[in-house]
C-alpha cells in the first residue's frame, strides 16, 4: 500500500506563507464558524506573534488587519452558521449565499499574496494562492476530522490553466451573492473579489497541448456535472485505471447512481469505495447500499489506516470523522499514471449534478501526480459486514431548516441599518432576537429590497453589536433560523478590548515595528472577561512622567502618524488612514482628541500639553488635506467631525491666555509659526 499524503491544513499554509505577506483573501464554506475562523484560521495568514489570551489576540489581529491594501471576505451558506463557534468580530465581510437547487458547498481558499522582500526589478512578486478542500471553516474541519485539500499557485502575469475558471467562478461568487446577473458595477462592491479579478486579469489562459507529457490542474468551479468535467479534463485517459473513492455521504436507498456513473464512463479496472463509520462501529450508509455495492464486480468497500483515523497514538483513542472528498484513478505500475479530484463533493446525486441541473454547488482540482515509484491502494479492502447500519444526510448537522432568508446589514460610519428578505414574496411577522429577549420586530418587508430601519432599531442592532452578531428570527418556520449580522464601516466600530489614556496613544503612535505595538497591546489590554481562567488580569500600567508625556515625544507621535498615513495613502491603503484618522479605536485620531478633552474637563494632566496636542491636530489636518485633497473630499464629514472636536477644545486656549496679560499676543505669534510646518534646510546650510 503506497503511504498516503499527509499534513496538518494550517501548517501547509503556514509554509506557503513563508516570505510572503496577505494582500486579498475570499474562503468560501458550507459550515461557518465565525468566531473560530478569526481566531484560529486568520491568523495562519498573518506572521505575527499573538497572545494567548482570547480578547487581546483579537484586538492583535484587528491591528494586523489594517495595513491590508485588499479585502478579506467569506462566503458562506446561509443555513450553515454554527452558533457554538461564537460571534464575528474582526473587520472582514461575510457574505450568506442561498444556492436554489442545494446546498452552497464549496470549501475555497483564494488569498493573494506578495514577496516581503522585493526582487530585482524592486517589485514585490505577487502570487495567488488557491486551495480546494473537504475542510468546512469551522474547529471540526480545521483541527479534528480526516480531510483532504490541495493548493495551487497562480504566478503574477503568467500563463495558467486557472485562469478562466477561476474567473467564472468569482463572477458566480458575486451573482449568487446579490441575486442578479454580474456587472462590473456589482463587482465593485465585492472588494476581495475585485482584487482577485484584477491580478487573474494580469495572467493568460494556459491551454492544453501534445507536447505536455503531464495534464494540466483543471478547476472544477460548479457549472457541470462532476462525470462531465472529468471526462472533458482528460479525454480517455482515465479509462480501465484503478479507481477508489473517499466520500463520507451517499444518497439514500439502496443504490448510486454516481458511482454507476463512474463505472460506466470510466470502466475502471478496480474500484475501492471508503466505508464510513462512526465510534461505535456503525456503518454509515444503508444496509441496502452496502449490499448491492458489495455485490457489483470488481468493485469492494474500503477502509483507511486505523493509525490515520485516531485522534491519538493511544490504540484506545477516540476515533476521527472522515470528512475527505477524493476521487483518485490511478496505474498500479512503476511510474503508472496517477489522478485525484480533490474538493468538495460527496458521492451523492446532488454533488455530482447528473441531470446537469439543479443539485450543490461544488468545487474541486484535478491535478495529475507523478512519482517514480509504484502507485498503490491508499484503501484496504474491508470485508468485514457492519452489524449496524446509521445512514446520515449530506447535510447533517447544519441549519438547513432552521435557516433564514432574512439579512440585516449596519454601517458603523453613518449608523444607519437595513434588512433585506430574500424570496419572491413580502415577509411575515418576524422577530430578531439576542438570547431569547426581542431585539427587532419585522413584518411584510418587501420582497428582495434593502428597507432602513427607523433611528431606534439601528440603535437597537448597534448596542446588541458590540456584544455579538449573531442573532435569531422567530416566525419564518416552526423553529428559529440564525442570521450573522453584517457589518459595514469598520473603521468606526469602537474598539474591541482597550481603552488608553492620551499619553499611551501617543506612544502607541511612535512605536517602529508590529512586534512592538503587539507586546504594546498586550501589557495595557484590561482582561475582564471569564473566557479563559489562566489569563492573570492586567491592570492599567502606571502614567510616567517620561519623554513622551512632554513635547518632545507629542511630536515625535504626530510626525509618525503622519508618516504612516502618508505612507498608507501613497500606497493606496486607504482603509488603514481611515482606521487611524477617522476610526473609534483605541489609537485613532479621534479617539486621542476625546481622551484629551475628557481629561481636560475633568482638571486632569497639564492644560499647556493638552494645547500642544490639539495644535499638533490642527497642524496634521492642514497639511494631509493639502496633500491628499481627493481623499480629504471623499471624507469631508469625518474631517469636519474632527474640526469639531477641535472647536471644542477652545477654552484650552481660553484658560491659558486668561493667565497673563501678555499671553494672548504670545499665542497668537505662537500658533501662527507652529500650524506653519518647518521645512528642512538645504544640506548644504545644514552643514
């Protein structure tokens, strides 16, 4: 038996991530957990160290987030969320897909990518990264079940056999998402998509040719049956191999019309199909099925290694769901030809689309493997008979009934909310709640529209948002359906964990490197939630008078603010000059110029600091609005936002010049040399 590929999914991603930054990302995914995703997933695309304490890791990866010049988002089933998984946080989009004919299946990871250290050339090569997989975006999929995937690397401006597929499938991606054909309008407003779109714009279409003496990966991206894509993928050559199969759900009754399907296109020599079985020993398919597959010639059920199925190395340990999807045809001979479909789906009718209409929506590579020696069975053949028999549904242990055609979208930058109800028909009487208590109470929306909801409602959605976004409806079917809230406007959602005083964030400011600002967080997060016991509680660090409570260090934290939003808009990184001018972090802007205000109506600190900072305010906006006008209209509300807290701060002036008499004239000099930026002098004068 030739030894199976094995490698835990997040560190073969970690080792394609080596040298390598995130630039876009789009998952897609049948089972979603939001709360694992960011904390387990996420991470994997970032190098950077991360505490172990649940709340600061994310306030961690909400800093990491920033500087990203693309989009990250996940694309998901709407009856899929996994409620246990906990609530989404970060600042990603997460996109419900309703597929009409099945289930929205694909298990997709699209991240682009680029070198840390730039070439030759003094560009930094950009590299897409795509993965089909079996594994669901949840802890099951990630961390604990026998799955399957395979990652294939798309280079910038080169030739790709990907190239067309994948663009078809990301239009698909968008159509699917807002229920109506794909303009370039509608792409637009799917950010990661866009970017994915963009660099594969860049790359041709890589054809297959006489002179290739291996096939080329094909993407399996949904639109025809799975037989027919095989078939169309490589002619005749996977007739008379071997074939075995890895699917961990078949259809129900007593025979398979896709593995009937396989057989007579394909005449394989041998075929193996897995038996899957759970703890107890049951065999997880009919009794009826077991026996007529057991009864067809040259075809036999399968078993994988028992040491690949424990969760242990202990011989009583528990054992391992198969979750795998593979279809391998192969040449049992020294250097024979070998083929595995890797992706998404099952052994069943509606994966397969045998009527070329209607069934899942699946996705999965082709590639041909070439190894010098002999491939052979990854399955044993399993004879023995089950003594029990507990057939389960495709999709088990998801929300399938329970799920909603209700949407509810809430910008954090202009607090406004909406809710949209996907069918034909206006909604009935519907109740959102938040652990059982009624949030929003919703009747006869209009059918496939983005309706406002009224001041109190958004206010409503927005205090329930700071504690989670996931929430029930009540009154669509007979049970609850859970909706994932989805949330626009990121940069002014207040912060998730910190609360600093306007020394830190100055300091916060001038800090070089992320391992700083990340051991930075860690030392003055205020741990008080109960999530994880082994976590000592922080508290505050005591204020020092140092450098950076005086003027030195004020300017020093303004010229690197300056910097790197400067830098952030040069390079296009629009959404981090939005987090750190006219965000509600913990370290925006904004959030310095309200520290300083409270702490001067309140007699705390030193008022001649406090004017110094709103002078070094005035100062930053006069010159980035000159820098950057097109960027300063597209915000004029957020600037005039801050204008306004600078108005506020009038009486800083006030009382300071009220100290002597010959104060007022000194400050009018004053402001006048300081809002005026000092230009360096020539070299040559320096000198």
């Amino acid at each position: 038996m030739s030894n199976l590929p094995r490698s835990v999914l997040s560190e073969h991603f970690l080792e394609r991530m080596k040298g390598r930054r995130l630039i876009s990302a789009l998952f897609t995914t049948f089972r979603f957990e939001p709360g694992f995703f960011e904390a387990e997933v996420l991470p994997i695309f970032f190098d950077i160290a991360l505490s172990h304490a649940p709340a600061i890791k994310l306030v961690q990866l909400e800093e990491a987030l920033r500087p990203l010049s693309g989009s990250i988002a996940v694309y998901y089933d709407a009856h899929g969320l996994v409620p246990e998984g906990g609530t989404a946080r970060l600042d990603l989009r997460r996109i419900p897909i309703r597929h009409p004919t099945g289930i929205f299946h694909p298990k997709n990871v699209l991240a682009l990518v680029e070198d840390v250290e730039p070439g030759p050339d003094g560009k930094h090569a950009r590299t897409l990264l795509c993965g089909c997989a079996s594994a669901n975006l949840t802890r099951a999929g990630w961390w604990e079940n026998v799955e399957a995937a395979h990652v294939e690397e798309v280079d910038e401006g080169a030739p790709s056999p990907l190239r067309t597929s994948l663009l078809r499938y990301l239009d698909a991606l968008v159509s699917a998402a807002e229920g109506r054909r794909v303009n370039d309008e509608l792409r637009a407003t799917h950010g990661a998509v866009r970017d994915l779109r963009e660099f594969l714009r860049g790359t041709t279409q890589q054809e297959e040719t006489f002179a290739d003496v291996r096939l080329l990966p094909s993407f399996h991206q949904g639109e025809a049956s799975l037989p027919d894509f095989l078939e169309d993928a490589t002619g005749k050559l996977l007739r008379g191999l071997c074939l075995e199969v890895i699917s961990p759900y078949f259809d129900e009754g007593g025979e398979s019309a896709p593995l009937t399907d396989l057989l007579s296109r394909f005449t394989p020599r041998e075929t193996r199909v897995f038996l899957p079985r759970n703890d107890r020993g049951e065999a997880l398919c009919s009794e009826q099925l077991f026996t007529w597959l057991s009864a067809l010639p040259d075809v036999s059920w399968g078993t994988l290694p028992s040491d690949l199925l424990r969760l242990g190395k202990s011989e009583d340990a528990r054992q391992r769901t198969v979750h795998a999807k593979v279809y391998r045809f192969f040449e049992p001979k020294r250097r024979g030809r070998e083929f595995i479909f890797v992706g998404s789906p099952n052994l069943t009718t509606a994966a397969f689309r045998l009527t070329g209409r209607g069934g899942n929506w699946e996705t999965g590579f082709l590639v041909e493997v070439t190894s010098e020696s002999r491939p052979d069975w990854w399955l044993e053949t399993e004879t023995r008979r089950p003594p029990v028999f507990s057939p389960r549904e495709e999709t088990e242990g998801a929300a399938t009934d329970g799920g909603t055609k209700l949407m509810l979208r809430f910008h954090w930058d202009t607090q406004a909310a909406f809710a949209f109800w996907a069918d034909t028909t206006p909604s009935p009487a519907l109740s959102v709640r938040n652990g059982g208590v009624s949030l929003l109470e919703l009747s006869n929306l209009a059918p496939r529209t983005w309706v406002p909801l009224d001041a109190t409602q958004a206010q409503q959605l927005e205090t329930t948002l700071h504690a989670t976004s996931l929430l029930e409806v009540v009154g669509e079917r007979p049970q609850p359906g859970f909706l994932l809230v989805q949330e626009e406007g990121m940069f002014k959602r207040p912060s998730l964990l910190l609360d600093l005083s306007a020394a830190d964030i100055l300091r916060y400011w001038a800090l070089l490197t992320v391992e700083q600002r990340a051991a930075f967080i860690e030392a003055r997060a205020h741990i008080t939630g109960d999530d994880d016991p082994l976590i000592t509680r922080l508290a505050p660090l005591p204020t020092e008078v140092t450098l950076f409570d005086r003027f030195a260090g004020i300017f020093h934290a303004f010229e690197c603010l300056d910097k790197h939003v400067r830098e952030a808009l040069g390079q296009k990184r629009t959404r981090e000059a939005d987090y750190r001018l006219f965000g509600k972090k913990y370290d925006s802007l904004g959030s310095l110029l309200e520290r300083v205000l409270k702490d001067s109506r309140a007699g705390k600190g030193e008022r001649v600091d406090h004017y110094v900072v709103t002078l070094c305010a005035k100062q930053l906006l006069r010159e980035l609005g000159r820098a950057h006008p097109e960027y300063w209209a597209e915000h004029r509300d957020d600037v005039r936002a801050l204008e306004a807290q600078l108005a506020e701060a009038a009486p800083l002036r006030e009382a300071l010049a009220s100290g002597n008499a010959e104060m007022p004239a000194f400050l009018d000099w004053f402001e006048r040399w300081f809002i005026q930026r000092a230009e360096a002098l020539p070299e040559e004068e320096q000198s």
